[in-house]
C-alpha cells in the first residue's frame, strides 16, 4: 500500500483491479451458496469497514462493500469456507484490537485514513496481536474480497454486475454473434450469471 493516505484512496482501487487477474477461473464458478450467514453483526461491521477501505469507491464506479464482496464472504464462511470460518473470526478480532492499541477507538469507529493506516501495516506485516504475520491475515481478505467483487453474482457478490462492468467483461454466453466477432466495439454486457437470469442480484 501507498505510504500516504490520499495516495492510499486514489489509487488503492487501481491496485486492487490490477490484482484480479490473480482470481481463478474457479473463483467464478464454485460449488453454489446458501443463503447462511456466518459471522455476528460486530464481526461482519468489521469486515464491511474493511472491504469498504481495501478498495473505496472512486471516479471509477463502486467499491468493493457496495459490490457485495463482503456478503460474498460472510455466505462462503458459512459454507465451502466453514474450516475458515474461526480463523476468519479470530482475524477480525485481532484487527479491532490493533485498531483500539494503535488509534483508541474500534476499527469501524476509526476516521478513513486511521483505517488505511491499519491496513497498511497489516499489509506491511508490522500489525501487532494477530495469530502468525497480520499480512497473511491481509492477503486472505484481499483475495476473497477480489472473488466477491468479479466473481459471478450467483455467489452473493458483484451486485448489479459492477464488478463485470469495471473490467468490461461481458458475461458468459454460449455463442458470439458477428459483430461481436468484429471487435470493432465492446462486446454489449450480458448482465446474466452463468446460472441463469434469476440467479443475478
């Protein structure tokens, strides 16, 4: 992350959509969520603040909370994630307990640039109180906020198919039609998970 926190909001997004070609195919198209839910209201707070600060909205379009990367997340946990699911938890206890040594005040309660702070030094792995090195707690929230932002909607994140629409990716589709074959223009977005019109949200 950017040593400065204006230099963190302005191109932290860039660097977060930049990181998404590191997201597997795999990641679009998992085993199929439930509706369940995994962490508490005080633990998904936490997480919302930092999704929302890992990749803030911009000029570009929406950030990541407002995509439904942190959903995304909280539905894994309760499902193909669960064996994470403690790890998970004990991650975002040990980041508002940083946030209270480092700031005084609760992560969710932190001004946005106390929050950038935070994570930089996770990012950094200098944040105390975390099982092993805090960047690994980091990298985790990172790449499962990645897969909740460009994965397909089905799975509870990409809400309204931003995330699609930020890397101009179209949607699947089963043929392309000539003009699409042209590459003339951007192919028109599809706007429909692979797993039908009703699974989109």
């Amino acid at each position: 992350m950017p040593n400065g926190p204006e230099e963190l909001v302005r191109i932290s997004r860039r660097a977060v959509i930049a990181g998404a070609t590191i997201v597997p195919v795999a990641a679009l198209t998992a085993a199929a969520q439930t509706p369940k839910t995994a962490l508490s209201s005080a633990e998904r707070q936490i997480l919302d603040a930092f999704v929302d600060r890992l990749c803030p909205r911009d000029e570009l379009g929406p950030g990541a909370l407002e995509m439904g990367a942190a959903n995304y997340i909280d539905l894994s946990l309760a499902d193909y994630l669960a064996a994470e699911k403690g790890t998970f938890a004990e991650g975002l206890a040990a980041v508002d307990a940083f946030a209270r040594t480092a700031h005084g005040a609760r992560f969710t309660e932190l001004a946005p640039d106390q929050k950038d702070a935070v994570l930089t030094a996770m990012e950094n792995g200098t944040a105390t109180g975390f099982t092993g090195n805090s960047r690994v707690f980091f990298n985790r929230v990172r790449r499962l906020t990645l897969e909740g932002m460009f994965g397909d909607p089905f799975y509870g994140g990409n809400k309204n198919f931003a995330g699609w629409d930020l890397i101009r990716y179209p949607g699947p589709r089963l043929a392309v039609g000539p003009e699409d074959q042209k590459m003339s223009a951007l192919p028109k977005p599809l706007h429909q998970s692979a797993y039908g019109s009703g699974n989109g949200h």
